[in-house]
C-alpha cells in the first residue's frame, strides 16, 4: 500500500496510508483532505507535501 506524506493546518507532517480520493484532478475539489492527525489527535485538514518540500524537511 503507497503511503501519502501529507501536512495537517496546524504544521504537523505525517505520513497516511490512506489519502481518500487522491486520485481525483486538485483543480476540481481541491488538495486537501479531513484526517485525524497522529501528533494532536484531532481532525484536521490535511494536504499532501510536496516532494521539494520534503527535502528541505529532511535537511533540517
């Protein structure tokens, strides 16, 4: 199963085995999504992160 790394609203980034319609074209509903956050326990809307992104996390 392909893990999706996603950032919820309040910056905690994570990774999700499930990101629910993430097939679907981001112009028509948008990247983000409603996931319980792992770091606050809480539903938050969740985007993916950006493969760049995670480099400049990485080298942190």
């Amino acid at each position: 199963m392909e893990r999706t790394v996603v950032r919820c609203a309040e910056g905690h980034v994570f990774s999700t085995a499930m990101f629910p319609m993430q097939q679907l074209d981001t112009g028509r509903i948008g990247p983000g999504r409603l996931i319980r956050c792992p770091r606050c326990a809480r539903l938050r809307h969740a985007v993916p992160v950006e493969p760049a992104e995670l480099v400049r996390l990485e080298q942190r």
